[in-house]
C-alpha cells in the first residue's frame, strides 16, 4: 500500500466486512430462536432489531466507500496533500516546412477525450485532455489551469527563459495522516495535470 497509514483503512474495511459476518450470523440466530422458542416466524421487535442492525452496517460501507473511492483533495488542501509544481521547455519538432510542438489526436466516441503529444528533451510525452491544456498566445495559463494556483512568479519566469514554449505540470500526492490513511489514500496522487505553453496555435498540428 506505500505507506503503514493505509492499514487504517485496510482495519476498517475488515471491521465492516466482520460486521456484516456478525449480523448475518446474528440474525440467523435470532430467527431460528424465534421459530423455536415461539413457534412464530415473524415478530416485531425481531425486525426492528434486525434493521437497526442492517443500517448501521449500511452507514458503515457507505462512509466507507466515499472515503476510499470518491473523496478526492484538490491543490487547496494543504493539510491533505503535497504539491509540487515543475516546468520544462518543448523541442520543436519538424515535418517538411512545418514545425509543431505538440500533436492533438483526436478520441473516438462520445466522450471524444483528446490525446496531447509533446516532446521534452529525450522524452516523448502524451496526455490525456482530461488531465491537460494547451495555453497559447499572450497568456500564459490556460483557462482550464487556472483552477490549479499555478506560482505566478514561475510561470512568468518560464514565459520567458522558454520562449513562450514550455510544459508545466502540478502533482498532488496524498500526505501522511488519519483520514488520508482511512482512505487508503496515502502516497498516492491526488491529481495530476499538465499545462502545455506554445506561442501560438500554429505551433500545435491535429491529426485528422
């Protein structure tokens, strides 16, 4: 799992996976008893009893599950997640007269996600558009990266040493700690975007 904090998470699952064990064997038990002892197969008080029991496991598995698959952290939350932010210049890429630097492929399907190709140095790079943008002419973020508190100081900075042409990327990862590990969450990423800068549109060549 990465980290000890995660067997928070891993020691809950298994107490609500011995809960359900427990009720199911429990009423089982009571039922039979029932049967036996009053020769009754249905009765109120066994019923309530048996949905309280039902309910608490059902409060269990949901506070549960959203802890683990649906309770994400964003850039925001300094107390849940690490950030860290980098930038590196784009080598342009030549094909006859026409030089680009990053490639768009176009998805299939209704979702029709995108697929962002660009180059670094010695590193082909691809993306999806879900966890990317492009950025081109005066300003430098995107509108879709704006949500992501980019350091102003170093997107300036690399506006310029890079000549507008650059990729900037923010990684989120999950810190050491009690709901982080509840979630089974810790060292893993929280997000995970690319922002890729280019001069002007031109420099970007899509696939038919």
């Amino acid at each position: 799992m990465g980290s000890a904090w995660n067997w928070i998470g891993i020691i809950a699952w298994l107490l609500v996976l011995g809960y359900l064990i427990f009720i199911i064997h429990n009423i089982r038990h009571r039922h039979i008893r029932m049967i036996i002892m009053s020769k009754k197969t249905f009765s109120w008080p066994v019923l309530a009893t048996d949905l309280a029991l039902i309910v608490v496991f059902l409060a269990g598995f949901v506070f549960m599950s959203y802890q683990t698959f649906f309770n994400q952290a964003s850039v925001t939350e300094e107390r849940l997640v690490k950030v860290k932010y980098t930038t590196e210049p784009l080598v342009l890429q030549t094909q006859g007269d026409t030089g680009y630097m990053v490639k768009v492929q176009q998805g299939e399907g209704r979702a029709a996600i995108q697929t962002y190709t660009y180059w670094t140095e010695g590193h082909q790079n691809q993306v999806k558009s879900i966890h990317a943008s492009i950025a081109t002419g005066k300003t430098p973020i995107s509108i879709g990266g704006k949500v992501y508190r980019w350091p102003s100081k170093m997107i300036k900075t690399a506006d310029e040493e890079y000549s507008q042409a650059f990729a900037a990327r923010v990684v989120a990862t999950y810190k050491p700690g009690f709901w982080n590990g509840l979630g089974m969450r810790v060292g893993h990423n929280a997000l995970d975007y690319t922002m890729i800068r280019v001069p002007s549109s031109t420099f970007v060549s899509q696939d038919e």
